[in-house]
C-alpha cells in the first residue's frame, strides 16, 4: 500500500502512546481513522482532537479480550468509512512478579490482551480486509520478544513471544492465502508513553506485586525509558514506513534487537544458559 490517502486504518489501544500516535500519523497520511481503546473519556478525547485537525475520525470502547467487540469495531469501520485497509493491533498491558507468586487473573489478563487481543483482530478484520482488495496487519509485540530473561516479567515476556510466533505464522499463511495482504510485527524498545502504568487497566482480581523485585524491575525500565526512550510519533513514522514499503519487522532499535538475536544464537551454538537482561 504505498499510498495511504483515503483508505482507512484500524488502531487499537489508540488513546495513548504509540496507538494514539500510530492514529495520528495515519490521519496526517490522508487516512480515515478508526480508534479503539478501554479508555473510553481518553479515547473520546483523541477522536475529537484528531477530528479538529481535520481528520475523518470515529472511535469505539472496546476491549480487545472480547472477540465480539472487534467485531462491533469492523463493523463500525466499514458502516462508517466504507472498509478498512489497514489494522493495527496494538493494545498492551503489563502485570507481574516472581513467576510462581503471580495470580492465575494476572496471567490471563496479560495472555488475554496482548496475545488473544491479536489474534482477535486478525480474526475480526480478515473478512474486510479481504473485500478491500489491498491491506496490511501490523502487530504490536516488543523487543521482549527476541530478549526475555527479565526477572518478574514473564506473563508479559510470554505474551510478546506468542506475538511474534503468530505473526510469523500469520505472513506465512497470508502470502500463501491473501498475498494482496501484507503483515508487519512492531517490536519497540523503550517508547515515552504510559506502558509502565498500565496496571491502571487491570481487572478484578488482579493484584498489584508487592515484590521488591518487581519494584525494582519496573524502575529501571521507567528509568531507562525516561532517559533512551524514544518519542511514540517517531515509532509511528516507522510503522507507516513499514506498511508502505511492505516490510515485516519493525525493530525501532534495531542494534539492540539484532544483538539480542545473535546473543540468542551463541547460547544455542556454544550450549549456553541465557543470561539474564536488567535495566537501569
Ligand atoms: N512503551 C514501550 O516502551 C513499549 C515497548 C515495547 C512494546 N510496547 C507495546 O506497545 C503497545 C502500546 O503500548 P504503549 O507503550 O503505547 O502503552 P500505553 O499504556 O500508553 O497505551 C496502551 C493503550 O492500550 C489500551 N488498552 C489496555 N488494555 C486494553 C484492552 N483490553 N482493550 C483495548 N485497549 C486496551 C490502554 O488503555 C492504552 O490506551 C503495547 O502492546 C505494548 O506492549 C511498548
């Protein structure tokens, strides 16, 4: 899809951080824009603000754990604005603590919105996606997903592998099935945004670590992330790059990733145990 003027984009968690600016960019591009989020007064807020500069907006509550809301979202997408050529499954959310002091809750609700929340929207979407004869999927998982071995983080740390499992999959059978859609798996590092505080979406049940493990965890990443961090509109250029030019990972730091990855490939090759991944 090299030119993105006049179709139309699907974005979940779009009322903060990297969805919100993926939302922006799409609409700066010409596109109609379709944002989903559980944060419903924030969601309205960005709808509208969008609105004001001019875009073609419409925004829906929706959590992504429930397949029939993405499918409320398509159908909204399409009664709306006619179809939808881009959707980007982006909503995410973190909970943990040592691996065997985590709530079965805490577990589900992190496997449930960052893993089935994808596969929700993949499912969803493929029907209009398929009619508009030109799409792309881009999902959101992490650079946790080619670097785990962060103490605490585990739900988090699986749910990012099983992204970027199943998008691989995903290309692969696309090409097989709907070559004329494309697939992009978005791996950040650290971006500005609320992801640290997204505890403040949790469900009943879930239950705030106390370990100070876990504290110590969640301060590195924020200090890492306030200091290195990159701004959630220059992840989003790199998105609408990506979906231009057809391009399947999205590594927003890049060195890093690829040294993760041969990292990896030397404990495979030399028989070594991982070692472990802290920031500060
Ligand atoms: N910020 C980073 O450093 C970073 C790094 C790697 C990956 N990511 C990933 O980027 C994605 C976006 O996160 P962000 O950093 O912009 O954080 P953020 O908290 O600023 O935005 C996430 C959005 O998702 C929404 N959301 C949460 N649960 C939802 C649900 N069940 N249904 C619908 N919406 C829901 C939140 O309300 C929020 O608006 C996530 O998948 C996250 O895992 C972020």
């Amino acid at each position: 899809m090299k030119d993105l003027t006049g179709r139309v984009a699907v974005v979940t968690g779009a009322a903060s951080g990297i969805g919100r600016a993926i939302a922006e960019r799409c609409a700066d591009a010409g596109m109609a824009v379709v944002l989903a989020d559980v944060e419903d007064v924030s969601l309205q807020q960005t709808v509208a603000d969008l609105q004001n500069r001019g875009a073609e907006a419409a925004g829906l509550c929706v959590d992504v754990r429930e397949p029939a809301d993405l499918e409320a979202l398509a159908a909204l997408a399409v009664d709306r604005f006619g179809g939808v050529h881009l959707l980007c499954n982006n909503a995410g959310v973190d909970t943990g603590g040592p691996f065997d002091q985590i709530p079965e809750a805490s577990w589900r609700w992190v496997m449930d919105v960052n893993f089935f929340g994808v596969v929700n929207g993949c499912q969803a979407f493929l029907p209009a996606l398929r009619a508009a004869g030109e799409g792309h999927i881009v999902n959101t998982g992490s650079m946790a997903a080619v670097n785990a071995g962060m103490r605490t983080m585990a739900p988090y740390i699986a749910s990012k592998f099983a992204v970027l499992g199943f998008t691989e999959n995903l290309a692969v059978e696309l090409a097989a099935t709907d070559p004329q859609i494309g697939v992009s798996a978005l791996l950040p590092g650290g971006v500005k945004t609320r992801m640290t505080d997204s505890e403040r979406n949790r469900p009943a049940g879930v239950e705030l670590s106390e370990d100070p493990v876990r504290a110590e965890v969640v301060a590195g990443i924020r200090s890492a992330t306030d200091r290195d961090g990159l701004e959630p509109l220059d992840v989003a250029d790199l998105v609408l790059d990506a979906v231009r030019e057809r391009r399947f990972y999205v590594l927003t730091h890049r060195e890093a990733a690829l040294d993760a990855v041969s990292q990896r490939l030397a404990w495979m090759t030399e028989d070594r145990q991982p070692l472990p991944r802290v920031l500060r």
